[in-house]
C-alpha cells in the first residue's frame, strides 16, 4: 500500500482559474488541469523567485516533492501555451495557510489572506 500524500501548505488561491485562447471550445482534449499546489510551486518559484529549498519550506514538504512538483507544472504550462489549450488551475493534495506559519510574517499571506477566508481550510 503507497504511503498517503502529504497535503502542501499554499498561501493563496489564484484570483483566476481559467486561462487560455481566445475563441476556446469545450472540447476535452484541449484542455489541460494544473492543481493548486503546482500553481504554487510556480508562484513561489517562478514570481517570488524562491530557490526550491526555500519553497520546500514554505510549502512543508520534501524538497524533492517540490522538484517533480514544479517540473509537472512547467510540462502543463508548455502543453497550453504550444497547443493553444485551456490551462484551469483546480484541485490536488493542498491545505490553505492558516496565516499563522513563520513565513507568513514576511511573506504575501498575511497581505493576501483575506481571499483565501470564504474557502474552507483543513
């Protein structure tokens, strides 16, 4: 039996969800799902510009677990971006911040809690 997935620290949802070309029709095979902890790992990453280790941290998790995390969320953003497909950014193994972590002091979550409050958190 594999070993139950560790739930990732996020700080934030994404304001939107949706993204993708102009004229997009519903077909399923153009689309492409990103979940909530690989946006963060982009966010943190990517945006803040964070080494993995200190996303690792921020996040609560292996620093590996970041790694294959982030090299995910990179193959499904190539994927929309090449292939005018619809990126949406829903679901995955993640738990929001309570805005009481160490990070929180210095970071966004604190600025930015207030869009995480009508979500329900574990």
């Amino acid at each position: 039996m594999p070993r139950p997935r560790k739930c990732r620290r996020v700080c934030e949802l994404p304001g939107t969800s949706n993204f993708g070309p102009l004229g997009f029709d519903n077909d399923i095979n153009n689309i492409v799902t990103m979940t909530v902890d690989e946006y963060e790992t982009i966010r943190l990453i990517d945006l803040e510009k964070l080494t993995q280790e200190e996303c690792a941290q921020r996040m609560e998790v292996a620093r590996t677990t970041v790694q294959a995390i982030y090299n995910e969320a990179r193959t499904k953003i190539a994927d929309a971006l090449v292939n005018s497909k619809q990126l949406i950014i829903e679901g995955g193994d993640y738990r929001l911040c309570n805005g009481k972590n160490k990070f929180c002091k210095h970071g966004r979550c604190c600025e930015r809690r207030q869009k995480c409050n009508s979500f329900k958190e574990e």
